[in-house]
C-alpha cells in the first residue's frame, strides 16, 4: 500500500508512549482549595447544593486542614459565614472577623500552607451586594474605602495573598497602594480581573449565604456575552499592580482563559466554580459519569487552556485520584 498518510496512531499506541508525548501535566500544587469558615462553635455543615463541601466553624478546621496537607494541596482559599451582617460589610474588615481568625489559626498551625484571602463584601452584607448601596445603587468610589480596610485587615492577620472579587472599577489599585501604605508591599495581589455575571454561582451563595436581596450583580460582574471586554478588564488590572490574575468561570469561558494566557505575561487562575462543581457530583451520584476522569478531564482542560492554577471544589478529590496513581 502507498502510504500518503501521517501516522499518528504511533504516538498513542501503549501507556508509557502517550505519557512521553503528553503535553499538559496536572499537579496536586496547581490546586487551590476553597474553604468555608462560619462564625460560631461545633458547626460542620453540608451544603446541600454541593455535596461533600461544608460550612466549618473554627474548631473543626483543623480536621480539614490536617487533610488537606496530607494530600499535598498547598494553598486555600478562605471565605467567611458570619453571625452578623450589616449594611456596610463591618464584618468584613474587622480585625476579629472570620476570614482573619481562620487565618491566625491556620498560619499558626500550618505555616507552610498559603493563606488566599477574599475580599469582598457580599457575605457580609445584610444586601448580598459587593459594595456600598445608596438609592438602590452600588457605590464603587465609596466602596473601594472599605475594600480597602479589608484587605488591610487580612494581611494583618497573616494572609499571604489579598484576592479582591469585587469587581468594582479600581479595585486592584485601591488595595495595591492601601496594602503599601500600611507596610504589606510584600503581599500579592491575586486580581479577580475577568468575573462574569454567572449562573453557575448558585450553589455558592447557597454556601456563603450571599444571595443579593435586590436586584442582580450586572452593574458591576461582566456580561457572558463579551470577549474583549475582558482583555480590558485584564490589562487594566495589570496596569494596577496586579500579581496573579483570576477568570471566572472555568468551564464556559475557556476561550477567555486562552486570550488572556496569549496576552498578559502573568499567573493565571482559572475558577472551576461550584455550579461546574455541583452538576458533575449530582451527575455522579446518579451513576451517570465516571467522576474520577470527568473532573481530571475538566482540570486537565483549563490548564491545557493556559490556566497555571485552579481554584476548585474538586482539589480533595483529584488530589486523591492523582495521588493514588502516582
């Protein structure tokens, strides 16, 4: 037979030869793993939309964290569940909140683990919005001001990385030049830079009890709709000072993760959010999916896609999976 065609085939014939030419490699240390701290004693709470994550009170933190550092996930990411919300967020900001106890506790006893902190307001407000509300609009100037303090407050606390997911305009510099002024010029910025106004939030604010009472995030969380809005959104924040930069979603904007790999000469982290993370478990639980390979199928995805790491719901998992065929 007269070959006139490639071969491909060759390079997928055993085991060993697709894991010499493989091209994307998943590691347990691309992950980072969110967490959910609440206020109060002896709460271990699942959330009923996300199966296997829970709300934790500080004591039982430890049992969480002594098993994320037994699976080698390097680095969380910590959001609050307060007892008390306010319209001003103070819970936020305050120098005994949640998020900055947990910190405290966590450095204290793991101080190899990178605390990523978020800064926001919506958990801690009795609107469920991200900034400062005045006649039914989202303050951004005014809002900046407390975002600010928040940041401030974490790293005082000992985070090791401030991630603002507000997406009010000039976040990124606000907190940059508050964090210098108040002598944490060492602690990086990791910019939510590209946030779209998603429904695959849902189970989230099942979570952190941030649903807004009014009114949606459209104002100031992007339209899935744009492209290059987002390169606007990522160039600004570069020009800001920001260290990492955050799309998200994961799944439904892998193109933007690509744009702003191709163009922007930063980390990247891509959000493997809990909508995506709750369709696949429900999928799961119903026999339907191979979860093992569906979820290192989906990381694999976004890092292929030009993600350097992935906040994600799965890292327990995966990193049981990776670990286990090592």
């Amino acid at each position: 037979m007269d070959s006139q065609f490639n071969r491909h085939r060759r390079l997928r014939r055993t085991a060993n030869m697709r894991n010499l030419v493989r091209e994307t490699h998943l590691h347990v240390e691309d992950f980072i793993y969110p967490i959910f701290v609440a206020e109060g004693q002896d709460i271990k709470k699942e959330i009923p939309s996300m199966p296997g994550i829970y709300n934790l009170s500080l004591d039982h933190l430890t049992e969480e964290m002594d098993e994320v550092v037994s699976l080698g996930i390097q680095s969380v990411l910590l959001f609050g569940v307060p007892l008390e919300k306010d319209a001003c967020g103070t819970q936020a900001y305050h120098d005994h909140g949640i998020v900055q106890e947990a910190t405290r506790l966590i450095k204290e006893k793991y101080p190899e683990i990178l605390v990523v902190a978020d800064t926001c307001l919506c958990e801690y407000t009795n609107h469920g919005h991200c900034g400062l509300i005045e006649n039914g609009e989202i303050l951004n100037d005014a809002s900046l001001e407390l975002l600010v303090q928040t940041a401030i407050s974490q790293a005082k606390a000992g985070a090791d990385i401030i991630a603002p997911s507000n997406m009010m305009d000039g976040f990124t510099v606000a907190i940059r030049e508050g964090l210098d002024e108040a002598g944490f010029e060492h602690i990086p910025v990791m910019s939510y830079a590209v946030k779209y106004a998603s429904a695959f939030y849902g189970p989230f604010r099942d979570a952190a009890g941030s649903t807004p009472q009014f009114g949606d995030r459209k104002s100031y969380q992007m339209d899935p709709a744009n492209r290059l809005e987002a390169m606007r959104e990522a160039e600004s924040d570069l020009m800001e000072g920001a260290d990492f930069l955050i799309v998200k979603p994961g799944m439904p904007y892998l193109d933007i993760v690509r744009d702003v790999k191709n163009n922007i000469n930063l980390p990247l982290v891509t959000y493997n959010v809990s909508g995506e993370y709750s369709m696949v478990k429900a999928a799961a639980q119903n026999g339907w999916i191979d979860e093992e390979r569906i979820v290192l199928e989906m990381l694999t995805g976004m890092k292929r896609a030009g993600s350097d790491l992935i906040i994600t719901y799965h890292a327990k998992d995966a990193a049981k999976w990776m670990n286990s065929h090592k």
